[in-house]
C-alpha cells in the first residue's frame, strides 16, 4: 500500500474518533459544531504557546545581546588604558555570545514559522467552522431523513476530518517548541545563575580589571597632588599619615 | 476524487490523474523504505506539487472525506515514518 493510502487510513481512524454515534443524524451536526468550536479553542491557546515561547526566545536574545555590548565596551575601555590582553579576553567571550545569539536566531525563526503555520491553520478552521455553521441549519431543513443520513454524514466525517487535520498540525508544532522549550529552560538557568556566569562573571573581572586600573590611575594623581600641595621636600614616613591626622580634628 | 495536503487543505483531482499519482505515491514509498532522506524530500514535494497543479483547492463549504492523505509537505523521513506507525485504531487521536 502506498504512503496516501495509509496516511488516509491513519487520517480516517483519527476522524472516527470524532464521529458521535447521534441516533438522528440532524443531531450529529449540533454535536459535531460543538467539537468543532473546541477544536478551535485548542488551536488558538496552541497559537498562544507557541507566541509565548517566541517571546521567551526574544527576551532571551535581548539579555545576551546586553552581554555582548558591554563586553564590546569593555575592550574599548582596556584598549584606551592601553591594555591588549585585556581587550582580546573581552572580545573572545563576546565571540562565544555571539555564538550562542546565532543559536537563538535560529530557534527564533523555527518558532515564528510554526506560529505562521499554527495561526493559517486557525484561520482555515474558523472558516470552515463559520460555513458549517450556516450550511447545518440549511441541511437540517431541507434534506429528508433518507437523505439526511448520507449527506450529513459526509458533511459531519468531512469536517471532522478537517478537525484531524489541525490536531496533527498542532501536535506537529507542540513536538517541534517541546525541544525549543527544554533548550531555553536551560538558557534561562544559564541566564538567572548558573554556567553563563562563567561567560558573564569573568565579565566582572574585566570590569574589576579596569576599575582597578583607572583607580590606579586616580590615586596615582591624587597622589602627586598631595605631593605637590604637602611641597617638594622629601616626604619622612611620618608625612604619610599627616592627611589623616589633618582630617581627624577638623 | 479527494485528496488531502496534510496542514494544507483538500483538493479535488480528476479520477484520470490517481494513476500518475499512484506512480509518485509508490516512489514516496520506495524512498521511505530505503531510508534516503533526500530522494524522500524529493518525492515528497514532488507529490505535493503534482495534488496542487492537478487539483483544485476544495471551497471551505464542501464538507467531504478525502480518498488519499499526502504526509505534511515538508515532512522529514522520520516525521512520516512516525505518522506512519500510528495505530490505524486511531490511537493518537485523543491529543488533537
């Protein structure tokens, strides 16, 4: 048998499902509206996950991208106080951001394209809903009972398999965000406290590298101010203290 | 007939076209027992182009079962291997 065939098969057995066994097949379609309005509801909160886990991505992508332009910043800062080594280690860990962005932009992409699909099936089901809804009554009116048995018994399987359709769909895109959501469960980790600090809090220690630097610096002139203001004379040991104890009595 | 672009829609192609399409359907087949997932790919789109070219999309009043289900368009090998293996008692159902 071929792949159509079966697929139809698997199709049908899922539509069976869906099918209730109403005594009178008008009542069939009332219960078949109803499956199909919560079908749809399942389709549009599957919208909504899917959205939520694109904006977890995005957020996600933000607090790295802050990352990398702080330690872009922090290379240019060693660089002017003239310290290459530092500058280099700066740019190396903004690299491996970089990395890991590239990584989200993927996932970023794979999840709109499932939230376009997932929002084009919502709105093919909420038409076929709308038009069934309006050809039910039509059908409930017009044909006999003979007749009712067969034509809304097509109409009913044949919605209903519209129906089956969008849960494989949903399905589809709900395995396809599961692997998307256990990775950013783990960058989230990585971001809040874990191995990302091992990115970000060497971060810190470029920071308290160049702090340390231009502290130095500072004091470096402060202190030949205080060696220019105390005068030129050699400094005794005694002369070290001497702005304390000036400060002490006033 | 009937057939259904699985996450597309159903279209109505003329009963003169099951052969030729039986034909791309066997080769899907062949591609899927082989496990070559590029002649899959392959055959895959290439049944999914001949139901849109041959077909006509089904207005969104015609409620009709369909007679044949093409696998997602852009399926991979293991993704309709999966579609595949399931019960035909409709065991998945229950999730959609």
């Amino acid at each position: 048998m071929g792949v159509m065939k079966r697929m139809s098969g698997i199709l049908q057995a899922k539509t069976n499902k869906l099918l209730d066994k109403a005594e009178d097949p008008r009542e069939s379609l009332d219960l078949s509206y109803q499956k199909q309005l919560e079908s749809l509801q399942k389709v549009r909160r599957s919208v909504a996950d899917v959205t939520t886990a694109k904006k977890r991505i995005e957020l996600q992508a933000t607090q790295l991208q802050q990352q990398a332009d702080k330690l872009q910043g922090q290379a240019k800062a060693a660089l002017t106080q003239g310290n290459e080594d530092l500058a280099r280690e700066a740019l190396a860990r903004r690299a491996a951001l970089a990395e890991q962005l590239g990584d989200l932009q993927t996932q970023h992409e794979q999840v709109s394209a499932q939230e376009q699909k997932l929002i084009d099936t919502a709105q093919k089901l909420q038409t076929q809903v709308d038009a069934f809804r309006t050809k039910k009554e039509t059908m409930k009116a017009t044909y006999t009972a003979a007749e009712a048995q067969t034509k809304i018994g097509e109409a009913v399987s044949g919605i209903s398999e519209s129906m089956s359709d969008a849960g494989m769909s949903m399905q589809r895109a709900q395995d396809k965000i599961d692997g998307m959501q256990a990775r950013a469960g783990a960058m989230d980790e990585l971001l809040a406290s874990g191995a990302l600090t091992d990115l970000s809090n060497p971060v810190d220690d470029i920071q308290a590298q160049l702090d340390k630097a231009s502290t130095t610096s500072t004091v470096d002139a402060e202190l030949a101010a205080l060696k220019a203001e105390v005068g030129t004379g050699t400094p005794p040991p005694a002369e070290l203290g001497a702005p304390e104890h000036g400060d002490a009595p006033s | 007939m009937i057939v259904r672009i699985l996450g597309e829609g159903q279209f109505a192609v003329a009963d003169t076209e099951r052969a030729a399409l039986d034909a791309m359907d066997d080769t899907l087949m062949a591609a899927v027992d082989s496990g070559d997932e590029d002649v899959f790919a392959t055959a895959l789109a290439a049944l999914a182009s001949e139901v849109r070219r041959a077909g006509t999309p089904l207005a969104d009043d015609a409620f009709a079962p369909s007679d044949l289900v093409v696998p997602f368009a852009d399926a991979t090998l293991d993704e309709t291997k999966g579609l595949l293996a399931q019960p035909d008692d409709g065991g998945a159902a229950d999730q959609s």
